[in-house]
C-alpha cells in the first residue's frame, strides 16, 4: 500500500566522524531533514572552504574559444579565471560559495557552486562570469545544472543573466529565469538552458543569482556552467553500485567482502546513446532485469571486477568500474555482516526534531533489516549490534523493555514471516544508562546462538519507549544514506502491516545498521546424478514414440548448445527443462535395437558420457505370437539370438541379399559378429516367422 509522507532529502554538511567501531567505510555522515547549513534549529553547518566575497573585478583576457565550460573545481580555480563572487547576505546560512555537500554528488567532481539560505529576508548573492567576446547575431547556448528542493512549500529563485559588467545592475537580460510564477521545486540536478542573442560584438559577463523573494527557504546548487556557439553535448553522468546478499562491516581489506555468489550490478547514464556491462571470466548466468538491474553468479571467489560502459550523445566513450571482493562461505568462517553497500554513505533523517526515520518516531515502532543468504548456507546467530548517534533514556523507561525478533521470509509475501527467535532486553541492557550525542557508537546484544537458512530479518521494537521522541528520551540510529536505485532491505510495521521502507517512503531507500554475528558453515550442493532414464536401459518392449530422457538428481543446465547427441548414431536435439534433458526423435521402427549417446561435460557438473540401449516393441501380428521365445542383443561386439524352438535363422543385409543362415536348436543362443552398418533377421519355426531390424555399431 502506498504511503504519502515525504522526507524533504536536500543535501547537509559534512560532519567528521571518528568512527568508535571498525567499520568497512570510511563514513562521511549525513544528517538533517530539509535543509542546508545552520539554523535556530541547530541543523548541521556546511563545512567547505569559503570562497572570497569581495567585489573586485579581476583582471583576465576575455575568452574568445567556445564552448566555454565551467565546473566549479575549487575556488582558486575560478578565481584565477576571472570568476567574482558578490553576497549581500553576509549571515545567511552559508555564502555562496565553491564547495560540496554531503548527499549531494557533484554532476562533474569534485565540487560545485552552493549558496545557502537566509532567515532574516529575500536572499540575494552572485556569482560573475570572466569576460567573454561575444560576436553580434551569434545565438548562445547557455547551459547550467540546478538543485534546489524548497522547503515547506517555499520555493527557490535563481536566474541566469548576462550584461556588460560583474555588477548587478549591469546584468539586463535574463537568459535563465526561475523566479517568481516561473520558480519549481528541483530535488535532483536538472539540466537547465537559455540562448543569448547579443544585437553587437563586444565584452559580455554572466551571472548566476541567487535571488529567493522570501525568507528561509533553502540552499541551492549549481554546477556545469556551459556557454556554446550551437547546441553542447555534454558528457554522461554515471551512476552505479552492486548490491544483494551481504556485506562485511569489519573488513577494510576490501571493497566489497560479498557472502554470496549471486550479486546484482545496477549502472544508469544520462546524455548517453546506449550502456552495457562486461564483466569478468569468474561471471556466469549473466541475467538483464528490470530497473536497470543485472544479475549474475561467480564461479570462484576473489576480487571481480565489472565494469560499465557508456557511449554518449557528444560521441565519447566512457567506463566506470566496479569491485567486489567474493568470499564464499566456508566452515567456521565469522564475521559481522550488515546489508550497507559498498558505495553508500552513513546518514541520520529526521521527519521533524528528535522524530527519526531509523530510530524512535511518531509513524512506526517497529523496524526490521532484511538478509539475504547464499543457497546452502546454514548461519548461526550469537549476537546484533547496533550503530546509534542520539540515545537519551529517561528514568522511567530505563526497565522497561524492548523486543529483538529474528523472522524468516514468507515465501509468498517475501515479508517477514514465521518468528524464529525472540529477545526481550531493558533500555538499560541493551543502550545503557548514558546518553549518546551526535557520537557514532556500538552497542552489542549477545544471546544462545540461533540457527537459521535462507532470507531472514532482524526487527526491533521500541514501542515501550514512547513515539515522538523529546530531548530527555530519544534514540537514532545510523542508516545508509538515501540510494538512488528501488532495492530496498529497511522495513517498517505500519498499520498492522510490513512495508518496505522506499514503499512507505515514496522512494527513500534506505538500510538499518542491524548487524548480526554469524558464523557460516556452507554445505556444498551434493554432486549432480542420474535418477532415471527413460526407456531404462536395456528395455524391451518399447512403444514406438516414447519419450527418451535422462532425469538428474537437482536441476540442470546444458553446457553448451547440447549438439553431439546422437540415437544409433544419428545426431537429434534435445532440450532441458528442470532437472530432465528430453531427447527429440521421430517415430522408432518395430523390433529394433537403439542406443543413445550423450557426450560427456553436456551438462553443467556432470563430465562423464552417458550411454544406454533399449529394444522397441515386435510389432503388430510378431509380439502376439507366443510360441517362440525370441531375444535379441549385443554383447561384446556380437550379435546374440536366443530361441525357444527349434529355428532356422537367416541373416540379411538392408538389401535382402543373405550374409549366412543358420538351423538352431530349441532353448539355444546363436551368436554371430557382422561389420557396423543395419541387417534384418529373419526366424521361421513351427510358431511362426519373425523378422527383426538390428543395428550394430
């Protein structure tokens, strides 16, 4: 079901942390709820190198190359290209200025243009172009990347103007304008454009305004700045990650320590003709899914790499690579897993103060985190940590509990289902006593270890604490930030009811840091058998269009094309389905012998070659008469025909020309070798007379 509260997700400065736990990340913290920079509220402040402010023009030639691009590197870069920054709001919440913040990626790193907003009024700040020539009756292109989300319904204004001078009052065309009626909310970068047409040649500045009419809004951000004789292609900007399964929150060896051999690979593009992924000689069942999701298994462990490709639309070609360290399970192997990827930042949100989206809130009690184990791998749980940043208990709650649940997946819901084991720890046992502030800590939870196979959740419930948390009893916990793709492993019980957090969230996709202790021990698959054949070897009696078949003991998958299977042979197709190969032939011939052959390494895990013979039925007005007992097969190479009666045999080849005749005695074999190819035996006894298609091979 579909819920409609909105986390406002700008962006928010960058917090240093020392991390108090060994972790896998080097973890640049995001906190906040809607906006950048410091207000009364005490939101976190925007921690980036100041650019200067002052209104000095600098001296530099005026660029005559175009496309001219501008990416906001550094503050020294801009100022050495002519670039002057201009704030009339010295106290808003940060100046404008060159920077990053944490949540928001650059669209071309490593920074960007940021201005912060102002309690006190309208804001009001400028950045100034160089100087470029611009020639008369040449249209520009102008290009810029915005961001900037609004808040409680306030929009920001920006234009993009140009004039003669670094001044405000020189800048009399607007070739970008979001201001007023013309103002929208950007929660993503977007790509903005305008053209400028200049009626004469001569020296021109463009500014970039920072102009919100009412107060306390918001920060912005701008990056890209591009001004172009015709239209610019501009290069891609590449997206991905691999997620699935689970991940080490020990081990900073490696990038990625993956506990499964299954992984998915997501990468997206804009300003890009086409994207593909290659990945390394270790991948196998390399599987397209939807949302620009891959899948696919290894086959060996290791450091894998993939790596995403991009053309783009300005005729470039562009790849990013992405590493993952494959552990696969072993006996006795132990470490502390969680379901953070890689890529992801660390965060704290909050829907209003002390109001945690992973923590105490007034929407959901009870969270849970999901699992996902490798096939054949049993997991015995000792303990579950927990990350937490704010923790204040009051006396009152200290012994009151709170409830640690461990669940398997309901196969058809693939929610949490049947209860696997239960903890019911105090506040007090499980946090402590001592408040936590804006402090990255660890707090571990031990029990008699629980076994448990397949998917499974973690959940915690805080229902004893209360809902809207208050400074003198809160609790947060440290989440992954936001992720930009719909793979989700948070889950709330809201309404009576499990619901994925990016559901519940309209897109916030994020993951608890719920970290379980596991040891594994992996049982490997048993080794891949025939069941059955169909006809079983050596049968008689066949019908004539019965299925031919060999059964394994799990399923199956062909090696290759399955070309080299032959009856008496002749090569056929087959098929495989499960854990059945089927064998495609045509309608068999009476009172013949046929032999399959399979050559070895066709399927998947089984190298030996498979091999079998069966008889097909007399026929009609032969295997109704009784009276002679006949049988026919090969053995070592001969040719043995077993009677009941007396028997006068002939054998001929395909041509009827008789190779020898024989008088047999009743109740006696006759055994006879002939060169490879197909002969007819013909047996007249007082019962009757038979004929039979041999084939020797």
């Amino acid at each position: 079901m579909k819920r409609f509260f909105t986390i406002v997700m700008l962006a928010f400065a960058v917090i240093a942390v020392n991390s108090q736990v060994v972790m896998q990340h080097t973890m640049s913290l995001q906190t906040g709820v809607a906006k950048f920079g410091n207000d009364a509220n005490g939101k976190a402040t925007a921690s980036d190198v100041q650019f200067p402010t002052n209104s000095v023009q600098r001296a530099s030639a005026a660029i005559t190359t175009f496309p001219y691009v501008e990416t906001f590197d550094s503050p020294a870069a801009i100022t050495a290209e002519g670039w002057t920054i201009v704030d009339s709001n010295p106290s808003a919440a940060f100046l404008m200025q060159v920077g990053t913040i944490t949540g928001l990626n650059p669209v071309s790193p490593p920074s960007y243009l940021i201005s912060g907003y102002y309690t006190a009024g309208p804001r009001n700040a400028w950045a100034f172009s160089p100087a470029m020539q611009l020639t008369a009756g040449t249209q520009y292109h102008v290009y810029i990347y915005a961001y900037g989300a609004g808040y409680q319904g306030k929009l920001d204004e920006y234009k993009i103007t140009v004039g003669s001078a670094q001044t405000a009052a020189s800048q009399t065309n607007i070739v970008i304008n979001k201001t007023g009626a013309n103002a929208v909310a950007l929660s993503v970068w977007t790509l903005l454009e305008g053209t400028f047409t200049p009626t004469t040649s001569g020296t021109y500045y463009f500014g970039i305004n920072h102009c919100t009419s009412v107060a306390d809004v918001n920060g912005v951000a701008f990056d890209d700045f591009v001004v172009s004789e015709g239209v610019y292609a501009f290069p891609p900007i590449i997206s991905t990650a691999s997620f699935g399964g689970l991940w080490s929150a020990t081990d900073e060896s490696a990038e990625g320590l993956a506990y499964t051999k299954g992984l998915n690979y997501w990468g997206t593009a804009t300003n890009a003709v086409s994207t593909s992924w290659n990945f390394d000689a270790g991948a196998t069942n390399v599987t397209p899914l939807p949302d620009d999701v891959t899948f696919l298994t290894y086959t060996a462990p290791g450091m894998h790499t993939a790596t995403f490709n991009v053309a783009g639309t300005n005729g470039n070609n562009y790849s990013q690579d992405v590493k993952n360290n494959i552990v696969f399970p072993s006996v006795g192997l132990n470490d502390l897993m969680w379901t953070i990827l890689p890529t992801d930042g660390l965060g704290v949100y909050t829907f209003t103060t002390n109001n945690y989206v992973a923590g105490l809130n007034n929407y959901y009690q009870i969270m849970a985190e999901r699992f996902e184990l490798p096939t054949g791998t049993i997991v015995s749980i000792s303990a579950v940590d927990f990350l937490l940043y704010y923790y204040t208990i009051s006396t009152a709650n200290r012994t009151k509990t709170c409830t640690i649940k461990i669940y398997n997946e309901d196969a058809a819901t693939h929610l949490p289902g049947t209860v696997i084991a239960t903890f019911t720890p105090t506040f007090s046992t499980l946090f402590g006593n001592s408040s936590i502030n804006a402090a990255i800590t660890e707090k571990t939870y031990t029990f008699t270890p629980v076994e448990v196979t397949g998917t499974f959740y973690i959940s915690i419930d805080l229902s004893n604490m209360g809902t809207q948390g208050t400074t003198q009893n809160r609790l947060c916990f440290i989440h992954a930030a936001p992720r930009d793709f719909s793979y989700s492993t948070a889950y709330a019980f809201m309404d009576g009811e499990w619901t994925d957090l990016t559901t519940a969230m309209d897109g916030f996709n994020a993951s608890f840091t719920f970290m379980p202790t596991m040891t594994y021990t992996y049982i490997p698959a048993p080794a891949l058998a025939i069941v059955s054949r169909t006809p079983a070897a050596n049968a008689t009696g066949v019908e004539l269009n019965t299925e031919v078949s060999v059964t394994f003991s799990q399923d199956i998958t062909a090696a290759g094309a399955l070309t080299g299977i032959t009856i008496n042979g002749d090569a056929v197709t087959a098929s495989v389905s499960g854990s059945k190969l089927t064998i495609n032939h045509g309608d068999f011939a009476n009172n013949t012998l046929y032999t399959v052959t399979i050559p070895a390494n066709t399927i998947t895990g089984y190298a030996d070659p498979i091999t079998w013979s069966f008889t097909t039925v007399v026929g009609a007005g032969m295997s109704d008469v009784k009276g002679n007992d006949i049988n026919i097969f090969q053995n070592n190479g001969g040719i043995n025909v077993s009677v009941s009666e007396d028997s006068y045999i002939r054998v001929l080849d395909i041509f009827g020309r008789m190779l020898g005749s024989y008088n047999v005695g009743a109740n006696s074999t006759l055994t006879f070798t002939q060169p490879a190819g197909f002969y007819i035996i013909d047996i007249q006894s007082n019962s009757g007379i038979y004929t039979y298609k041999v084939v020797v091979r």
